[in-house]
C-alpha cells in the first residue's frame, strides 16, 4: 500500500521485489484512484515538475505513467513534453506512458513521437488503463531478458573463440609449428638445438625435430 510523502508515495515491500511505476500528476483525488488502480505494484507518485527527475534517479522505475494534461494549456503542454524530453534522455529504457484529456489527441502523438512508448485518453477506466500499464511493465521485461541472453551468448562465443586459439596456437605452454610428412616418406631424428639462441635454446636442446624426405 501506498504511503504518501507530500509529493511522493512509496510503496511498501512485500518480502518480494514488485516492479516500480512512477506516476506523474497533480490531482489529488486522480492520485487516489490510481493507486488503488496499482495496489500491486511499487507506486511513487509526483507532480509533473523538475522533482520527479530527482525521483527517477532515486528509484529507477520500470514505468512511467504521465499526466500530460489538457492541449487547452499551451504552455503547460509545451513544459509537460520537454520534461518527458529530459527523462527520456536521463533514462531512455523506462517505459513512458502520456496520459492526457481527451481532447487531446495530439499532443499524446507529439508525446509518442518523442519517445513514449504508449498513451491514454481520459477519463479513467481501471480496466483498460491498467491493461495500458502492464502492457508496458511486459515489454521492459522482455527487453530486459533479451540484454541477458544477448550477454551470456556474447560471453559464451567469446569463451569458445579464446578457447580455439589456446588449442590451435600453444601446446603445453609454447609456441608450436606443426609440419605433415607425405605419406610413406622416412624420418630421421636432427639436433636443432644450435639454431635456437638464448633462454628458448634451454629449453629446446632437448627437444628433437624428425627430419622427413
């Protein structure tokens, strides 16, 4: 359950790690709402200002669920998008959603546009609003699992690609230059320890290299 903290609500632990949804709005009763919406889920909530960038940095939500307000408001809409610009830039894996009046319309496009991953029209409906969010927590998942196997089969080539060259390059330690006599061709044993000069010659005068013709 949420707790509120003036401009935020945290929400309380359950022994198990919930994913974090961060929500942006001004209307105190809208705030209610929502969180009953989101009982389940890790809910911080803010006013749309510069503070929820602080937030963001603190929390690192999965979701980001933004008022954007009405198109009525110019300026307030204008302020409402370069904040989106801003955690886009600061955290551009979170998941945005631009919520807005239904009256609209473009300006949850101009908000996809820059970025948001979806958008909803108010009023609210539990239901379909929260279909929207989770749709959303869903796609971070899977982006997230995506990184993981795109790391460990990165890091499993990389292991097979060293792993060949240690087999193909050094044997027991050294330098190895490998040479196939024809079939039926004779060998005789030669002492090619002369031909080797400081420390390597110590360590290969007693080694014998098999002459074949």
């Amino acid at each position: 359950m949420a707790i509120n903290t003036g401009q935020a609500v945290a929400g309380a632990g359950t022994g198990m790690q919930r994913r974090k949804l961060l929500i942006l709005e001004n209307d105190r009763e809208l705030r209610a709402e929502l969180e009953k919406i989101f009982a389940d889920l890790e809910v911080t909530f803010c006013d749309t200002s510069e503070q929820a960038l602080v937030l963001l940095r603190r929390i690192e939500p999965d979701v980001v669920l933004f008022d954007l307000g009405t198109a009525q408001r110019p300026e307030v809409a204008a302020q409402s998008l370069a904040l989106l610009r801003q955690i886009l830039t600061l955290a551009p894996d979170t998941k945005i959603i631009a919520m807005t009046e239904h009256d609209a319309r473009e300006l949850a496009v101009a908000a996809v546009g820059l970025g948001a991953a979806d958008f909803y029209h108010k009023p609210l409906d539990a239901s379909v609003l929260s279909i929207v969010v989770r749709r959303a927590f869903r796609i971070r998942e899977l982006e997230e699992e995506n990184w993981r196997l795109r790391e460990q089969t990165g890091a499993m080539a990389l292991e097979g690609i060293i792993g060949k060259r240690i087999d193909s390059t050094y044997v027991s330690g050294r330098s190895a230059s490998v040479s196939v006599a024809p079939m039926g061709a004779s060998c005789s044993p030669v002492d090619t320890s002369s031909t080797v000069t400081g420390s390597v010659a110590a360590r290969a005068s007693t080694e014998t290299t098999f002459c074949c013709f």
